[in-house]
C-alpha cells in the first residue's frame, strides 16, 4: 500500500484492506481503474467481486448486525478513500 494524506493506493498483487466491524452495512469510496476485481471476503469465506468502474461509493457488504470481518484483496492502482457504515435502515 501506498499512504497518501487523504487515500491509500493498492501497489502490489497481494493488496489486502482487513476491517473488524459491527454493522449490517459497509460501504468505501474507491476511484482507479483495473481489469481485475477487488475479491471480498466475509468472515473468513468469499462473498463478492467488485470491478471498480468509476470514482464513487461502492456498497461492500450487507450482512446481519453483529462483528464481522472483512478481507478486500484489491487490485494494483486502486484507491480505498473512506469507510461508512450503515444499520439497515
């Protein structure tokens, strides 16, 4: 990872970005481009592929409201801004 003031920056094949949660909803800001997909992981088990297309929110996960924790093995050149959370409402 490359850390910048207001971004990190995924620099190698093996990019992971692992968060310990409590909430049904995740979602993070991401921008870049690459032909390969952001793999998500849920609790230690594959959950999506995200191709990140545009500069803009991307919705991560929607689970049940307790502590998870979530793996993104995200591609060279993709650009992880800011974590929300949401309770499902």
């Amino acid at each position: 990872w490359n850390v910048e003031q207001e971004y990190i920056e995924a620099r190698g094949e093996d990019s992971y970005l692992d968060l310990n949660f409590l909430a049904t909803d995740v979602y993070l800001v991401l921008s870049g481009s690459s032909t390969d997909p952001i793999a998500v992981y849920l609790d230690g088990h594959p959950y999506k592929t995200i191709y990140v297309d545009s500069d803009r929110k991307y919705d991560i996960v929607h689970t049940s409201y307790q502590r998870h924790q979530l793996s993104l093995k995200t591609p060279p050149g993709i650009k992880a801004y800011a974590f929300t959370f949401g309770d499902g409402e």
